[in-house]
C-alpha cells in the first residue's frame, strides 16, 4: 500500500507556472507507475500525464502536451508534474495516482489503485 500527499496548487495568472508535487510513503516507490489527473465537480476524472516506474517513459493528454512535464525522483519518493504556460481551462483539482499493476501507467483513471487527496489549481484571465 502507498500513501499519497500532493501539494503546490494555487492560485496563478495565465501564461505562469507551477510545480506541484507527491509525496509518496509506504510501499516502494519505484514500484508503482505514476499519473496525474485533474477533476472538477460534476465532470469525470481526466487524464493528465503518465509515468513509468523508472521514469524512462512518460505520455501527456494531447491539452497539456508540451506545456507541463512529468517527472519521478525515486530516492525521494516523489512524483512531480511542471506546468508552464498555464491558461484558465486548467483550473481543476489535480490529483496523482499509482498503479501497483503495470510497468508503465495508464490514461484511464481505473487503472490506478491509490489517489492522492488533491490540490487545487486556479488560473486567472
């Protein structure tokens, strides 16, 4: 079992930048793949990016590719997500996930066995 705790979120102009991160504890790390997903209330969890247990591979939802960046440190047992060039659609709760299944993660949320609580992410106009 692994335990997650994000932070980072707040509230930003668009075109700024974040960096949120998660903690993990319990179980290895390095054994789980890694996603983060955003939500909003009344709308179902969406995909953000995905990360292999290594950190060799990763893939982004086409909204956010080439503005934020996934990235693991495995020795810190922590996964963090980069966002760069943020615009107002991109407020949401963000959430980070881990998959004890598979090698590389998945861009369907019930794929993932443990969630973060979230943090929240407002961008301005």
């Amino acid at each position: 079992q692994v335990q997650l705790v994000e932070s980072g979120g707040g509230l930003v102009q668009a075109g700024g930048s974040l960096r949120l991160s998660c903690a993990a504890s319990g179980r290895t790390f390095s054994t789980y793949a890694m996603g983060w997903f955003r939500w909003a209330p009344g709308k179902e969890r969406e995909f953000v990016a995905q990360i292999s247990r290594s950190g060799g591979t990763s893939s982004y939802a086409d909204s956010v590719k080439g503005r934020f960046t996934i990235s693991r440190d495995n020795v810190q047992n922590t996964l963090y997500l980069q966002m760069n060039s943020l615009k107002p659609e991109d407020t949401d709760v963000y959430l980070c996930a881990a998959d004890g299944k598979r090698m590389y993660g998945s861009s369907s949320y019930e794929s993932y066995d443990y969630w973060g609580q979230g943090t929240q992410v407002t961008v301005s106009s």
